[in-house]
C-alpha cells in the first residue's frame, strides 16, 4: 500500500513538474537547471526571465527571447533557438558547432560569446544588435547585417558570412585566411577589419560603402568596386582585387609591391 502511494504521488509530482515546465516563462523567472537533451521549452523567455545552465544537444527554445532576457550558459552541438532575440536580450555563452540560432537578432541585442564550427545564424542581424564574439571555421552568418548592426569579432578560417552588409552596418573584426564575405557591402556600410591571407570578398563593394583595412597578401577581393565606394587602405603583396572600379569608386591608398589586379579604368587612384 506504502508502495502505491509513493508511485502514485511521484506520478503526480512528474506531471505537475512537466506542466509547468511547458509554460511560458515571464517576467523574473529563472530556469536554474541545464536545458538538456530533448528538453522543449515552448513558451516566450520574457524580460528578466534567466536561463543560467548550458542549452545542451537537442534541446529546443523555439519562443523568442525577449528584452533583459539572459543566456549565459553555452548553447551547444544541436540545440536550437528559433524565436527571435530582441532587443536588451544577452546570449553570453558560445554558440557551439551545430548550434542553430534561426530568429533575427533586433536591436540592442548582445551576442557575445564565439560562434564555433558548425553553428548557424540564420536569422538577419538587425540595428543595434551586436554580435562581439568570434565567428570560428565551419560557422555560418546567413543573415543580413543590417544599419547599425556591429560585429566586432573576428571571421576567422572557414567561416562563412553569405549575407548582406547593408547601410550603417560595420564589420570591425578582422577577417582571416579562409573565411569568405559573400554578401553585398551595400551603401554606408563599413568594412574596417583587414582581409587577410587567404580570405575571400567575393560580393560587390556598392556606393557609400567603405573598407578602410589592408587587404592582406593572399587574400582575394573578387567582387566590382561601385561608384561612391571607398577602399582606403594598402593591398599587400599578393593580394588579389580581380574585379573591375566603377566610376565614382576611389582607391585610397597605391598598391604595395604590384600587388593589384586592376579590372577596369573607370575608377581612379588617390595618392
């Protein structure tokens, strides 16, 4: 009979632990332990609502996290966020390879932990937002940076971001051998990190745009330079810019050691 009530009552626990854990967390709640394997948490993570444990492989925050929200443990291997991280929210921990954060980052969000192999942002990195941790090989920024967004890390060897740098936008990590920009640097963004040995830019440099670092020997800049951009800074030898200048477009800085590959004659220099 003893036996029978303790299952019984442990039964009950379990389900009202279970109930309550697929509710939404709001305002001042905290989620003390790890989020684990198969761990679901449905509901909106809310302001001041603290997830402090590591999102472990396969569990899934598919609600936003919302402003004064706070993540600083690591989302790792196979978790996933998919609500959208608004502005005043922090993720302070890693995002681990095959995390995937697939919600936009809004303005006034902290990103500041690295993004490692195998992660995805797959979701637009939107004004304000902030994103200070490196980017490492294998990671993959699919999102557009858009105006006044920030990533301050560095890109580094096989990274990958494939979305556009819009207007207001500024990328001030360096980016290193074998990482590729592939997206647009449109107008009023800047690019001020140096290209370095083996890195690729492969998408078009639009007016307004500026990319005022060195580009580095090895590193390759193969998309056109547009009227109105602004490459200001020395390409060293090796470097590769293989794509024509636009009119309007100015090369701030000469080339050092007949580095250049030069596309076009519409454009001009700036000694």
């Amino acid at each position: 009979m003893k036996t029978l009530v303790v299952c019984l009552l442990a039964l009950g626990l379990a389900s009202a632990s279970e109930q309550r854990f697929k509710r939404s967390w709001s305002h001042g709640a905290v989620i003390p332990g790890a989020a684990t394997h198969g761990v679901v948490v449905p509901g909106a993570v809310s302001h001041g609502v603290v997830v402090p444990g590591a999102v472990s492989h396969g569990a899934v925050i598919p609600g936003a996290v919302s402003h004064g929200a706070v993540i600083p443990g690591a989302v790792s291997h196979g978790a996933t966020i998919a609500g959208p991280v608004d502005g005043g929210a922090a993720i302070a921990g890693p995002v681990n390879g095959g995390a995937h954060l697939v919600g936009p980052v809004n303005g006034g969000a902290h990103l500041t932990g690295p993004v490692n192999g195998g992660a995805a942002i797959t979701g637009p990195v939107n004004g304000g937002a902030h994103l200070a941790g490196p980017v490492n090989g294998g990671a993959h920024l699919t999102g557009p940076v858009n105006g006044g967004a920030h990533l301050t890390g560095p890109v580094n060897g096989g990274a990958h971001l494939t979305g556009p740098v819009n207007g207001g936008a500024a990328l001030s990590g360096p980016v290193n051998g074998g990482a590729a920009l592939s997206g647009p640097v449109n107008g009023g963004a800047h690019l001020a990190a140096p290209v370095n040995g083996g890195a690729y830019l492969t998408a078009p440099v639009n007016g307004g745009a500026y990319l005022t670092a060195p580009v580095n020997g090895g590193a390759h800049l193969a998309s056109p330079v547009y009227g109105g951009a602004h490459l200001t800074a020395p390409v060293y030898g090796g470097a590769h810019l293989g794509a024509p200048i636009y009119g309007g477009a100015a090369l701030g800085v000469p080339a050092v050691a007949h580095s250049w590959s030069y596309g076009s004659h519409s454009g001009h220099w700036v000694h």
